[in-house]
C-alpha cells in the first residue's frame, strides 16, 4: 500500500487590517454665509476684490463666479454697495472721520 502525504498547507500573508479609505488631504473652500459677510466688509473697507477675496482664502475669480450666480440677490446689492460706499469714503475722508461713531454714543 501506497501511503499519501499530506499537503504543506500554504504559507499564507500575515493579517491585514481592512482597507480603509485615504484621509482628505485637501477640503475645497465654501462661500459660506459667514464668509460672504466677511467679503463684503472687506471689500467695503479696501475697494479691492482681489485683496477681500484673498482675505477670506478665496481667490477673485471664485468671488465673480459667485456674484454672477446670485445676481439679482442681497449679496449682488450689498457687493455693489459697499463698492460705492468704499468710492464715496475715498472721495471725502474727513468727512467719515467728523461722523459720530455708533459705539461712542450712549
């Protein structure tokens, strides 16, 4: 009688942890409320898109890309308002500085 071997068994791979998905390594930036709000002041206070975008880490070209798609709304307005506002603060700056401040009033 023929007697049989048995069979190595396989080596097999040590255990791996399961695959688990890539940790975002860059999170595109959003117009958030809060964010518009802070664009539009800044863009009051230095009459510039560029400067106000890259004050919130945004670039200019995604602040148009924004205008244009809310035009027509309060955000269009108040872009446009705090252009003409910043314009009118450059044309006579004494004038601003002579205005009472709101916080200094009781």
């Amino acid at each position: 009688m023929t007697q049989s071997i048995p069979a190595r068994p396989l080596a097999r791979s040590p255990a791996r942890p399961p695959a688990q998905p890539a940790p975002a390594l860059f999170t595109p930036a959003r117009w958030t409320p809060a964010r518009q709000r802070t664009f539009l002041t800044a863009l009051y206070q230095s009459g510039s898109v560029a400067q106000a975008a890259r004050m919130v880490g945004m670039s200019p070209s995604s602040a148009h890309r924004l205008r244009r798609r809310l035009a027509g709304t309060a955000f269009d307005r108040d872009w446009s308002n705090a252009l003409a506002l910043h314009a009118q603060a450059m044309a006579d700056p004494i004038a601003t500085q002579l205005r009472p401040q709101a916080s200094t009033r009781r």
